[in-house]
C-alpha cells in the first residue's frame, strides 16, 4: 500500500450532530491568522475540504473539524470547520466535539471534575469547561464569541412563499431566523426534507437582497445558513438549522442557539442570567443562557453560553492511493439534494 496522504481521524458527535475531528496529518494552512486560514481554504485551494467531506471519505450529513496549532497565546488548539459547502468560522456542536475529543484521547490533559480547554477559532476564542468523571467528558459548557442583531423582522418578498420575515443575526456566523409557522411548516422529522429545501431557497432570496458583514473580521460577509424555530408546549424553542447543499442540522445548534438569544436579548425577551432550552429536529438538548452583556464595534451584543454533549464513536486513518480516480470525491443529487451542483463537482 502507498498514500500520497495520510491523516488521522476521530469520528464524534454532538447530540447527533457528526462532527469529525482531523487529529494529525496536516502539517499547516497559509495564513497569519485563522481567518486567514479559513479564507485560504475557501478562496484558494479547497482540495483537503473535498477530500474530507465528499464521498467516499464523507456524507452530507456531518461536518468535518481540522485541527491546527493555535496562533494566540492564549489558545490550547486552533481548528476550522469544513461542511459541504466550505469552511466555516464557528459552530457550537463541533466546539463540543472537538473538546470531548482532545479531553479524552489526551491530546489535552483532562482533570476531574473540570477540564477548561480554549479554542481558537476564525470567528475567535471559545472557551469550553468541560465536566469529567471517570475519564470520560459528560458535558461542556461552551462560552461563546459575542453574538448582536444586525436587523430584527426583515421582510422580503418570494415568489415561494410569499411575504418572510426574518432577523439577521451573527451568532459565531450570520444567520436568518425564521418562524416555522411564517412559511406553514412544523419542525418534525418527518418534514426535513421539506425544511431543508426551504432553507435553502430562503438562504439565497436572503443573500440577494441582504449583505452582511461583521463589523471586526471582514471575512465573515456571508449569510451561512437559515435557522427555523418554533415555541414548544414546555417553553423549550425547537430549532432546525438547514444548511448548505441541502440538509437539516442534527442538533439544536449553538451558533444558532447563540444567535436567537441575541435576537430575543434584542426584543427585551432575555436578560443576563436567563436560561432557556433549544431543541433539535430530532429532539436532543442544549442549555442556552445570556451569560452577560457586551458590544461589538460600539453595537449592543450579548455573551451566550451553550451547554451539550458529545461522544466518540470511532477512530480511523483517512488515506489518498495516487491511482485514486477521486481525490476530490463527489456528490450526486439522490443523497446531496437539488443543489448539489452548486458545489462545482
């Protein structure tokens, strides 16, 4: 056997939610800084992301975390998120995986009952204390990037659904917050593919008539995804984050969890301390609590705290045989849904 590459991976998930961990194999991405990391990746040479997340390596229901040296001094690990259209800056569910997973293979000495381990990411530093017993990682409690309301009850006109209403709201990465109920939908396993498709076309009706841009890291200037919601009986929020070709995220989501507490802090609905429930399509959990009041470029903002959980499932060594006819992978419309294509494969 003969690789051109070599990379160790270890699979985990958050709340149902995969998000890999590249632990070894990549020996650096250009940049100064790891906004400029993710915007070499993105704008320059996307090969490793291809690699990772299209098939046969990847699916398009999982993320991909790439692990690199940290550049501040007060970072324990740096790392970026790969998904199926590009990296990304941030994600609460892959911070949770990524914590869980340098706690427990050792790659970050874990001490019982708490382990604090700071995670430089493009859109900042993330800081997660995480609760350990017996070896493994129960919990962790992520102390997310300021998150602040760019406009609240954006209207738009579609052709689809006529009149949406949405905030637009930076939470690790810009999202629209839409009602559920607004486009006639109920967030239910059962209608993730219809949530899915709608998010996408929302995404793109969005980005067309709403530009974005964060006020201190010029590179983050996308919409990235469409967050749905909805009240629940017990006052917990049901989420389903969609997000790029085509699909539902698994798990409550923290950025977007992050996202809607600002968009609440915002409507006087949320105040420093309260704490309130997200949960996912397919039902898991996190803690979402305004952890304190801040500002962004002298605009109000907010501290969120994200609490979940994660696990390991697996552990494997990803390789690239020169003979390989897809070094790039591919993605086919029966699994990667209508947009597909958009992807250039």
């Amino acid at each position: 056997m003969r690789w051109k590459k070599t990379l160790q991976v270890v699979d985990a998930h958050c709340e149902g939610e995969i998000g890999r961990v590249v632990t070894s194999g990549v020996l650096g991405i250009p940049g100064e800084t790891m906004l400029d990391k993710m915007t070499y990746i993105n704008e320059v040479d996307d090969t490793l992301r291809r690699f990772l997340i299209f098939e046969p390596r990847g699916h398009v229901a999982m993320s991909v975390n790439l692990l690199l040296p940290p550049i501040r001094d007060d970072a324990d690990a740096a790392f970026m998120i790969f998904q199926g259209d590009k990296a990304h800056p941030m994600s609460g569910s892959n911070s949770i995986c990524m914590a869980t997973v340098l706690l427990e293979t050792g790659m970050v000495e874990m001490l019982e009952p708490k382990s604090v381990v700071r995670l430089e990411t493009p859109a900042g530093l993330v800081t997660a204390h995480a609760d350990c017993r017996d070896g493994k990682c129960e919990r962790v409690t992520l102390d997310m990037v300021p998150s602040f309301v760019q406009e609240l009850d954006v209207s738009i006109e579609t052709e689809r659904f006529g009149t949406v209403r949405g905030d637009v709201v930076y939470g690790g990465c810009f999202y629209v917050l839409v009602d559920a109920a607004d486009i006639g939908m109920v967030i239910a396993p059962e209608n993730a593919r219809k949530l899915a498709e709608a998010g996408m076309y929302l995404k793109a009706e969005f980005e067309s008539s709403v530009p974005v841009e964060h006020p201190e890291h010029q590179g983050i200037n996308q919409i990235a995804y469409v967050m749905f919601r909805q009240r629940e009986d017990d006052g917990a929020i049901r989420t389903c984050t969609t997000m790029s070709p085509g699909r539902c995220d698994r798990s409550p989501c923290g950025t977007g969890s992050s996202a809607q507490l600002a968009a609440m802090h915002a409507r006087g609905e949320a105040r420093p301390g309260d704490v309130f429930t997200t949960r996912s399509i397919i039902g898991g959990e996190f803690r979402a609590e305004v952890a304190g009041e801040t500002t962004v470029a002298g605009q109000s903002a907010i501290l969120p705290r994200i609490t979940g959980r994660g696990w390991i499932y697996g552990m494997s060594q990803f390789g690239l045989d020169p003979t390989d006819p897809f070094p790039l992978g591919s993605s086919l419309t029966d699994t990667w849904g209508p947009n597909a294509g958009d992807l250039g494969m």
